[in-house]
C-alpha cells in the first residue's frame, strides 16, 4: 500500500465541535466561523445538524445557520440528520450531502439513542433512499469502531456488518468514529484488515478523537495503512456529550501539521484555520460572559 500524496479533510467543528460544547454561541457568531473556515479550502464542512431542537439545543438555529452562510464554491457543505424529518430540513436548507449515524456497539446505541442498531439501520433505510434520490451524497457515521464505553473493545466483524448495511442502503461513504478516543495504532491494522470485504483503507474516512493524546499516531498509522480522508475540528472543539470522558475531536490543526510533515497535500489553509479557531474562541468567551 502506498502512502496517498493528497489528503481529503472534512472540518466538523461547526457540527461536532458546537454540538458537544455546554455553552451556546450566537447564530450570527455560527455563522461568522464558517465563513471565516469557509476560508480555508476545506473539502467539506459540516455545518450544523437537523436534530430536534430539544435534544440539542446548541444546533436548534440549523436552518437559520445554512440560510446565513456564503458558501465557498471548492467546499461541500454537509449536514447531519437522524431522521426523515431532519432529511426535511436539510434538503429545505440546500445541503449538497447529508450525515447519518449508526452505532458498531448495541449498548452505546440504546445509551446514545435509545433504540437497537437494527432499529437504528430500518429507520435509516428511508433517509438514505431519499437522499440518494434527491442526488445528494450520503456520509454514514459508525461510532464506537474500536471501543464503546459501556461494553470495552467492540469486534471488527461488528463494525464489518453495520458497514455492510450503511452500503447496501446506499450510504456513500463510511466514516469511522473511534467515539472515546481508545485506539492505539495497531488497531488501524486490524480493523483496516477487517473491513477490506466491505470497503478498501482508501474508501474510508476516519473520524478521531483525541482523549487519551493518541490521536494523532493512530492517524498516521492508518495513513501508512492508505486512508487519505480525515474528520477534524478547528481548535479542536467539542468531544461527545453522550459518551462519558471522549472530549476532545482531535483538532485540525494538528491534522494539517501530521500531512506537512509527511508531504501530504491537503488544500487547506492552516493560517486560516487558526483565524477561524481565534475568532470562535472570541465568540465563547463573549457567550460565558453573557
Ligand atoms: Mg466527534
């Protein structure tokens, strides 16, 4: 396997990072930080999320945040749905793809969701369809692939099964979370190996998190294993409310020196990534002392 010489990034800090931080900014400070990544030439960004305003209050303003973005024209913008309602929204808002989401692990899947994986995947199946339909790409998140925090090491043929299923729905691509940040290297190795039926190192895309500080190695281990596409967040924002001690999405930044250092091009602008991380960081400490 060759080490791929460009980098696809999709920057989930408006989404993921936002999502998972206690406190809510602004709308129109939403907005300012993704136009200011907008900047920064990313591949993909994912903006918000089309969930119940309840459940995450910190996303409720989705469609005003879509409404109000200048969209850059190299950039995808993407956002994540969990139902067919949120499919509404999200084709109301103009998303050129959609996010959805499944758990590798049964317990994370009734702790996180409160419903089964299989449950999950038939309620997915009509989204997924309609998405496709309507021409737009479809990311499918599977979370917990190598630990959950409830059960401990989750089964490489169970990550292979849910993937198998988000495929033959027609998900367009897997997106692999290591949920609470557990992986070391060497897990890359089997689970890369373990998915090779389903899906080659070059068709997945990685979705880390840096708890433990280790983020970054696994990243260049499945780097040297072929992946060449990456989930970060500016600044490294938000971690996962729903999974006990996961902060922390390993941070863009940190991708983007990983890629200078091997010669990977990217496409992203690291300057304006850190203007988009200062600004926001400005737009937090303003919503604390509000
Ligand atoms: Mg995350």
């Amino acid at each position: 396997m060759s080490v791929a010489r460009s980098m696809r990034i999709t920057e989930v800090g408006p989404r993921d990072g936002l999502q998972n931080e206690p406190l809510s900014i602004s709308t129109a400070a939403k907005i300012a930080f993704i136009n200011a990544l907008s900047k920064a030439n990313f591949a993909e960004i994912e903006v918000t999320s089309f969930v119940r305003a309840d459940r995450i209050t910190q996303l409720a303003d989705a469609a005003q945040v879509m409404a109000g973005i200048t969209r850059a024209a190299g950039t995808v913008y993407s956002v994540l749905v969990p139902n067919e309602r949120g499919l509404d929204g999200a084709m109301a808002a103009g998303a050129q793809k959609i996010s959805v989401f499944v758990s590798a692990s049964e317990s994370f899947s009734q702790r996180n969701v409160n419903a089964s994986i299989q449950e999950c995947l038939d309620k997915l199946r009509p989204v997924v369809s309609r998405a496709r339909a309507a021409k737009l790409a479809v990311r499918g998140y599977v979370s917990c692939v190598v630990k959950c925090p409830y059960d401990g090491a989750v089964s490489v043929e169970q990550v292979r099964q849910v993937c198998a299923r988000l495929l033959e729905m027609g998900v367009t691509d897997l997106d692999l979370g290591d949920t609470i940040g557990a992986a070391v290297p060497d897990d890359m190795d089997r689970l890369l190996a373990g998915l090779e039926s389903v899906a080659a190192p070059t068709d997945l895309t990685l979705h880390l998190h840096n708890t433990s500080g280790r983020a970054i190695a696994v990243a260049e281990r499945a780097i040297a294993l072929g992946v060449a596409s990456f989930d970060s967040s500016a600044g490294g924002l938000g971690g996962c409310p729903f999974a006990p001690g996961s902060p922390g999405n390993v941070a863009t930044e940190d991708v983007l020196e990983l890629a200078a250092r091997l010669g990977i091009e990217t496409g992203v602008r690291a300057d304006q990534v850190r203007a988009a991380t200062d600004q926001l960081r400005q737009a937090m400490t303003i919503a604390r002392a509000s």
